[in-house]
C-alpha cells in the first residue's frame, strides 16, 4: 500500500480548540471525537501538514448564513483592535502548547516542513485570516511574524483597516467594492520583505489586484472555481491563470457550500463535484500550482469526506477520474511543499 502524504492549505482546528478553552487543548488534539481533525483521525487520513489558520470570530449579532441561494449576507462590523489581538493571542498559545507538546511542530521554512514530515510530525505553517489583530504601525506583525507566523489575509471578508473583503454572496463574482487601503497595501510590502505569504482567499478582485500589483505569487490557500460554483468566494478563470504564472498556489476548499454548483451547504455529491473544482484549476492554473484547502473545521463538509480520516476516499476519486498518480502526488502535497520551500526559503 502507497504511503499517503497530505499537505493542506487551511484549517480552523485552533479556532475550535479554543473555543473549548486552552485548558487541556493538546489532549483534545490528540485524540477527540470533536470537529474534523485530532492527531488519531490525521495518522488514518495521511494528513502530514498544514496551514494552521488563527481568527477571531465576529462579536455581537452576526450569524453565519443558512446558505440557500440567493443569498448575500451582510459583513459584520469592524472588529476592534484588542479584542482581536486577545482572541489571536490565545490562539497562538495554543499552537505553542501543541508544539511543545510534540503532537504537531510549528515550521518557519521549507527545511522545517520536510524535517518534520520526516520526523513523522505534523508540519503546521502559522496563519492569520483577517489582519484585525495588526495594528498601522506592524508592530504586532513584527512581533507574530517572530513567533512563526508564515501567512497572513489582510481580511476576512468582514473590512479591517487594511481592506475590504469579499461578501458570502450567490450567485455573484467577486468584484465587489475597492480593495486594500493604503495600510493594507503597507501591510502586503512588509509581508513580502519579512518572508510572509499573503493570502488572497478572502479578498474581492479589486483586492487580488492590488496583491498582484505588489509582485507577490499569488495565492488562494482555501478557495474554489467559480466556473464550476459561481459565488463570490470563489475564483475567476482570470484570477485561477494569474496564480499559475506569478507561481502561486490555489488550494481546493472541500466547504460544501463553496462546492456545490448550485451554492446550497448539501453534502451529496460533494466529492464528484470536487473532482471538476479540480480538473477545472489545474486547467487554468496548471498541474503545479494546485493542492488542498480543506476548510476542516471551518466549514460543513461532504459526503465521504466527513474529517481529515477520511482523505484517502478524496485521492481515490481522484484515481478514478485518471488523474495519474504523479499528478496525485503533487496535488496531495508536493505542490505545496515545493511551495513553501520557495516563499519561506
Ligand atoms: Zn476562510
């Protein structure tokens, strides 16, 4: 039997565990029934790495759609400053919590990812969705960016100071309202100089743009093809071909509601569709600038692919839709992996 190796571009698993309290948060990771991944459920799945993904939750009334098209739902407020450097730094201290406990490893480059995976230890790459936590002066990025923050979105669809998001809306593209602000664009200068990645997946097209503009390779780390399913979250055949030829990365997001053609969070089918989000991005982006951006924890999941255990029925759909096993291994994680030796040195 092949060694199944999975590197993923996004998961909220730190988000879940804090939201159960850090009391105790390296025992639940590495074994719980809870959400979609612990460390036992990782081993079964082949799940080797990946983008480990800090947010602080919208405050106050806002609720997350029921997802049934047509939908457009209204961003929450601006989140302020110190509450969301609270919820970010707890977050982080339970990612630290986790390293020291040896059940994953916190990874600053490329060499750290490939060490770890040879340790047989879970290589995660710190990220930050939604810059709230950063104040004008990058002082608080300076600061993260010393822990091991390697990747960050200037936004989470909701506004920051530093831009505007793209809305969950459907159907609709993503060219929405302006992009980063001037802070924002300060913010994606600094991240390049520091060695930081800069996530595209929550921004509308006017921001994507203004990413491009900065020469960055583009990415998408948890985002679909939006000629496959046509909501705003998900990517352009122009904005899917830009990530190829800056060399980039666009990781396939297995939310169902990101999915499905017709928007709506079902579960069936899921795993079908998300062989033509596949197919689709490897058209436009080409074989290596595509992997995984499972969303685990973040969002609902489909059919057969109900947490990290069950990844090796995601790779068999993709041998029996004659993917190939060479093109299989770069989209299950070498793809990635190459990467991040690239961006992080
Ligand atoms: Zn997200």
């Amino acid at each position: 039997m092949r060694e199944l190796k999975i590197f993923d571009g996004h998961n909220d698993v730190l988000l879940r565990l804090w939201k159960g309290g850090a009391e105790g948060a390296a025992e639940r990771f590495k074994s719980s029934d809870a959400g979609h991944i612990d460390l036992a459920r990782a081993r079964t799945g082949g799940f080797r790495g990946g983008f480990f993904a800090m947010f602080a939750p919208p405050q106050g009334a806002f609720t997350m759609p029921r997802f049934e098209p047509p939908y457009d739902v209204p961003l929450p407020e601006k989140l302020d400053h110190g509450a969301a450097l609270e919820m970010i730094t707890a977050q982080a201290g339970i990612l630290c919590a986790l390293d020291r406990a040896g059940v994953l490893r916190l990874c600053r480059n490329g060499a750290e990812v490939e060490g770890a995976i040879a340790d047989d230890v879970i290589a995660a790459i710190l990220h930050l969705e939604g810059a709230e936590a950063i104040d004008p002066d990058l002082a608080v990025l300076e600061m993260f960016y010393a822990l091991g923050l390697r990747s960050l979105g200037p936004v989470w669809s909701r506004p920051t100071i530093f831009g505007h998001g793209v809305p969950f809306r459907f159907p609709s593209d993503a060219d929405i309202g302006p992009g980063l602000t001037e802070a924002g664009k300060r913010l994606v200068a600094r991240c390049r100089a520091l060695g930081i990645i800069v996530d595209t997946s929550h921004l509308n097209l006017k921001g994507f743009e203004d990413v491009a503009d900065q020469g960055v390779a583009l990415v998408a780390t948890h985002s679909n093809a939006h000629a496959i399913s046509p909501g705003a979250r998900n990517l352009s055949d122009a904005q899917l071909r830009a990530i190829g030829q800056t060399g980039g990365m666009v990781g396939l997001n297995f939310g169902t509601m990101f999915l499905q053609e017709d928007g709506r969070a079902k579960p069936e089918g899921g795993l079908e569709v998300a062989m033509r989000h596949l197919s689709h991005m490897i058209d436009l982006a080409g074989e290596d600038h595509v992997g995984f951006g499972s969303d685990f924890d973040g969002a609902p999941m489909p059919e057969g692919l109900e947490d990290v255990a069950a990844l090796p029925n995601l790779v068999e759909a993709m041998r029996q839709h004659q993917f190939g096993e060479a093109l299989i291994v770069k989209i299950t994680h070498e793809n990635w992996r190459r990467f991040l030796g690239r961006a992080l040195g």
